[in-house]
C-alpha cells in the first residue's frame, strides 16, 4: 500500500530542496511534524515525530541523495519483514515551477498486517505538500 501527494510550487528545485534538508526547520512549516532530529544528508539516519502518532519516533535513513531532484528516506525491520519507502521528487515544469512529489511505498510480508495498525497518511501528506509550499513560495 502506499501514500502521495503532487504539488506544483511556484519556486525552484533548488528552494524546495534546501527547504527539505533542513531538519530542525520542519515543524516550522510542516503541521503533521512534531520534530525532526538528524542530519538530512545521504547515509545519515534521522528521527521523526509526528502528530498523528505522539511520542514515537521514526526511525528511518537517507538512502537516495541527488540534490535537487531525488531523496529517499527508508525504515522499518530487519530482514525486510515491513518496510517503508518514502521518495521524494522535484522536477522543473518549464515556467519556473516545479512539481513536487511525495510518495511513501510500504512492502514486505507483515506489510498486510502492520498496514492495518498504521494511520492514515492521507490528510499528513496534504499538510506536507501544502506546508512546503507556502515554505517555498514565501522565500
């Protein structure tokens, strides 16, 4: 199963990304984050608390880091039992704007049965889309 959300915002790949690589600004414009510890950069492990799920962190690593259009954040047990892949996309539309894509995919074999305990991310990752993009826009 998975999540996503596209937004088009008007600014540049290069605005929207330091925008996303800046951990501690998240929950300045991101009303689904609590808080974000780590470094945002490639090979690091960063920790994340969200509203819909209080005082428990998520765990996940940067894998993908290709400034400014790919990044992506991957956690979940060992042996690939569950696992979460969160990708992150900006590419240019041509007029100066570009569409930003979010895009969490969960697998593995206990995916059916931990999906059932998860929450919906639906309304989070509209927040996120929205809360970058008002971020992004204002600068």
């Amino acid at each position: 199963f998975s999540y996503r959300v596209e937004k088009t915002i008007n600014a540049t790949p290069e605005t929207i990304w330091s925008i996303l690589t800046d951990g501690p600004s998240y929950p300045e414009w991101n009303s689904s984050v609590d808080k974000l510890e780590g470094r945002v950069a490639p090979g690091e492990k960063i920790k994340v608390f969200v509203k819909i799920n209080p005082g428990k962190a998520f765990p996940v690593r940067v894998n993908r880091f290709e400034p400014p259009s790919l990044m992506t954040w991957e956690g979940g047990m060992p042996f690939g039992l569950f696992k979460g892949v969160r990708t992150y996309t900006l590419t240019p539309d041509g007029s100066g704007a570009t569409v930003f894509t979010m895009e969490e995919v969960f697998s593995g074999p206990l995916s059916g049965l931990i999906g059932k305990s998860i929450p919906d991310f639906t309304e989070p990752f509209e927040q996120f889309g929205e809360g970058l993009k008002a971020k992004a826009e204002s600068q």
